[in-house]
C-alpha cells in the first residue's frame, strides 16, 4: 500500500462522490502488472467494499513517470484524499455588448470580432488557473438588446462529458450547438462546430445542454416576436418567447454530433431556464420561467420521447409554488435521484429560493422542501433572482449553492439524505469588486464545483471568482481571474463554465 497511502475512488456517474480513501478502506487493493481485470459496476464496487472483498487495479507510469492508476469500467482515481487534484476550467462567452446588436443571421465568418469562444484554463491543486487557449466555437451568442446581466438566462450552457473526454457549448445567436474534444494538456480540439439545434421546426435559442452517455439534448428557449410574427430585436415588456423545443444528438466516439431523427418535441422549454436528465437517462427535466412548471419527458431506450397509444409524448407539467423555476441539479442516492431547482420569483427582492423534488421510478416529482417564496420562508436566499444552483457530496456533508445574480452574492444550503434542505448562510460568499465581500459584486452567473473549489462567472466585469468549500459547507473567497485582454473579449462576456 506504499504507493496508494493516499487516494480516493470516485464514480464517474457521481464524480463527486467519493466510494473508498486509504484512510478508511476495509479492503485489500491487489496491483497487478498486467491482465483482464473484468468488469466493475458502481453497485458491485460497492458491495465489495461492504463485504471486505479484493479487488485489482492496474499501476503503470506515463512517459514523463507520473502515476496512473486503471479501474475497470472507468472508475476514476483522485490521489488526493482532499479532492484536490490538478483539472481545468472552460468559459464560454456570449460576445454579447449591449451597445451593438448583431442579426441572428450573421455569422462568426462575417463578424470576426463577434465570434463565440470557448477560453480554456488548467487548474492547479490550490485551485488557481492558468490561460491556455482561446477556441472559436463557429457560432455567435444571444442578439437581444437590454437582456440583462444574462443574455442567456440560463444554467449549463456549456458542459463538460462525465467521463472528461468532450466540451459541449450553445451558440444561442446561430441556433446551434458545437463539441470539442478534451487533450490530456486540457487544450481543446474542435469535433462538430455550429450545429444546427433548429430542427424542423425553426426553434430559436439553444440555453442549455444535459447529457447522458451518449446522448446530448439541448433545450431551445424561443425567439421574440411581434403580433405578425416578425422577429424583434429589443426585448418585448411580456418577455414572452415563442418557438421553443426541445431535441437530441448522439455523440460521437470523437465526440462528433449527430441528430437524433423523431427527438424534436415543440412548443417545451417557453423562457427556459436549464435541461436536466436523471441519472438512468429515462427522463428529462425542463424549467420553463414562463409557464412556471417543470416540465418531466418520459425517453425510451433509443433516447426519443415516449408517446402514449394516442400518440401524445410522455410529458408531465408540475406546477413550481415559487415562480420562475430557473437553475437545476441532480443528487443521486441511493434511494432515487434528488432535483434541486432554483427559484427567481418574479425578482421579489430577497425571496429568490430553492426547493427539492424526489424523482420517482415513473419520472414523478414528488416535493420534499419546497419553497413558498415569501417573506420568513427559511428557503429563500435572503436576495434577489437566485438563478444558478451547483450541488456537491464531500466527505463531510451534502451541499448546494445558489447565485443571486443582480446583489452578486451565494447562498448555501445543507442537502439532507433523503433530499430535505437546510439554508446555512443567506451570505454564503459575494462576487465583491477586488475580493472585498462587502462590495455588491452584481453580475454572478453560472457555477461550477471541483471540489474542494467553487467557482463563478462575474459576467458584469469579465471576472471568474474562486471559493474554497470548508467542512461546514461555508466558502471562503480565494482570488479573482480578472480578464484583461480587451482586444479578445468584449464586456460582460462570460455566461458559463465547465470544468473538473
């Protein structure tokens, strides 16, 4: 055990949760040079573990001599019993400037300077991060004048395969989505750029991406428009949307996309805020900011909707007490998948909040905290528009963390087993100018966790801010990467991050 006095085993499906450390394992763990070791499943693992049984792993070195440690069936290995091993960062921009409106119809070839990019960081042990590239995604971002903070509103704009091989990414001003492969530097090499989401129906404005395995679904919010249907370039005082879909791609081994023929389903995901799968791939979650329901799709094993004898699709309406159902995330048990959503409550100031829902066998949401979204509700964030919200699992304990994107500042709660949520600190962290938690940050947008280290997209002022996540579920402010080359970006550039 000389070599692994120190790791963790994680599962790829809950690559936060940790299996096994050294320090507590109850198992031998054999080295063998070479050999088949056969196939490994999560619950096996576990079961192994349980019962003091051995199991084999493979050692071997890479050229430069580092260590790497094989698990059948993709199990990952983390030398570090923190969790705090070396990854990287993605951040996807809008090249949104409120000052110019590009055409939906222009592309990145005639505005070179307008263009989407995808800007790539490594990320040390300690957490800091270091440029490394900058990548055209082949699309261009959200057109809208006057759209806020956030031109997307919205959560997983770009994310990253769990198994760390692929980066996917909306372009939601071409309609479209790209891929990029992941090197073992971390740069990225493009798979399938610019995309088409628009499928048969025409639907504008890819948000937000959810994968599982293989199979990539984006959810398109809609487009505004007059009452002849013209396409308008200033945001309407209803902020109503038309034109929304959802629809499914297969991924590639080289990570290329394909559409799925018969996954287009229309008139799902009006205002929407995110897509999210449960974790067997048999459902779909959508937030819809305009309807206030979350939307549940039933998929069959090809990955398409189900339908009913009468042809209707497999779909489910569930009516969110707090308005404007936003952000989501998923927390695996082993009871059932967990969703948390995120709440904006039509930006009543400090009502923001976030409930929970247990997802059931038949894809069913059943409350288990939900939010009222009024004053002295103890899930309320204490601040306004509470739009993102990233879960974690630590050794220590379950937590969430929502943005409340115009006071610049996250709340965080304490996650229960069986999904019951506890707000810990209304002011968990601020996005504060120059790291002074006291100044009103504004602008925090999309989240991303490798833990022990959370970080922020400032999209105000072109910053990614960084947390530690302490034992007790609170954050401490680390640093800011600030954005300086101002001939590359354009203000209030970034709308989401990725990474591990």
């Amino acid at each position: 055990m000389s070599l692994l006095n120190k790791f963790q085993l994680f599962s790829p499906n809950k690559p936060n949760r940790v299996l096994a450390t050294s320090a507590s394992l109850a198992v031998l763990l054999t080295v063998s040079a070479c050999g088949d070791q056969g196939a490994i499943t999560l619950e096996g693992l576990e079961a192994d573990l349980e019962a003091g049984e051995q199991i084999d792993i493979t050692l071997s070195t890479n050229e430069d001599g580092s260590l790497v440690i094989d698990l059948p069936d993709g199990l990952l290995v983390d030398d570090d019993v923190d969790g705090n091993g070396a990854g990287a960062m993605y951040a996807l921009t809008n090249q949104h400037d409120p000052s110019q409106q590009i055409s939906a119809a222009d592309t990145a070839s005639s505005e070179p300077d307008r263009r989407n990019q995808i800007v790539a960081y490594t990320r040390s042990e300690s957490g800091e991060l270091e440029q490394i590239g900058v990548y055209d995604t082949g699309g261009v971002g959200e057109n809208i004048r006057a759209s806020g903070a956030n031109p997307l509103a919205s959560q997983d704009p770009l994310i990253v395969s769990k198994d760390r091989r692929f980066l996917f990414a909306v372009n939601a001003g071409s309609e479209s989505i790209s891929s990029f492969r992941i090197n073992d530097d971390y740069s990225l090499t493009p798979a399938s750029l610019d995309v088409s989401t628009s499928g048969k129906s025409s639907a504008q404005n890819p948000v937000s991406l959810t994968l599982f395995e293989d199979i990539l679904y984006v959810v398109n919010t809609g487009n505004f428009v007059d009452d002849n249907g013209e396409e308008l370039d200033t945001l309407p005082e209803d902020r109503n949307r038309v034109n929304a879909s959802i629809i499914g791609f297969r991924v590639g081994d080289d990570g290329s996309l394909t559409e799925i023929a018969g996954s287009e389903l229309t008139d799902v995901g009006n205002n929407a805020g995110s897509i999210e799968f449960s974790s067997n791939g048999d459902h779909l979650y959508i937030t819809e900011r305009r309807t206030n329901n979350i939307v549940s799709v039933t998929l069959d094993d090809n990955g398409l909707p189900k339908t009913y004898d009468n042809g209707a699709v497999r779909s489910t309406d569930i009516a969110s007490i707090t308005a404007q159902p936003f952000g989501t995330d998923l927390y695996p048990t082993d009871n059932g998948d967990i969703l948390l959503v995120s709440e904006g409550n039509n930006g009543a100031p400090g009502l923001s909040a976030l409930s929970s829902y247990r997802i059931e066998a038949n894809g069913a949401l059943t409350g288990i905290s939900l939010s009222s979204g009024v004053e002295g509700d103890p899930l309320t964030t204490g601040f306004t528009f509470g739009c993102w919200v990233e879960f974690v699992e630590t050794p220590t304990g379950d937590y969430a963390y929502v943005s409340n994107t115009p006071d610049g500042t996250i709340t965080s709660f304490s996650v229960g087993d069986q999904g019951g949520l506890t707000r810990l600190e209304s002011l968990a962290g601020s996005a504060g100018i120059d790291g002074d938690d006291t100044q009103n940050g504004g602008g925090v947008l999309d989240a991303e966790i490798a833990y022990p280290f959370l970080y922020q997209v400032v999209n105000n002022d072109s910053r990614i801010a960084q947390f530690r996540i302490n034992e007790d579920g609170s954050l401490k402010r680390q640093l800011d990467l600030e954005v300086v080359d101002t001939e590359l970006f354009q203000p209030r550039m970034f709308v989401g991050i990725a990474g591990f």
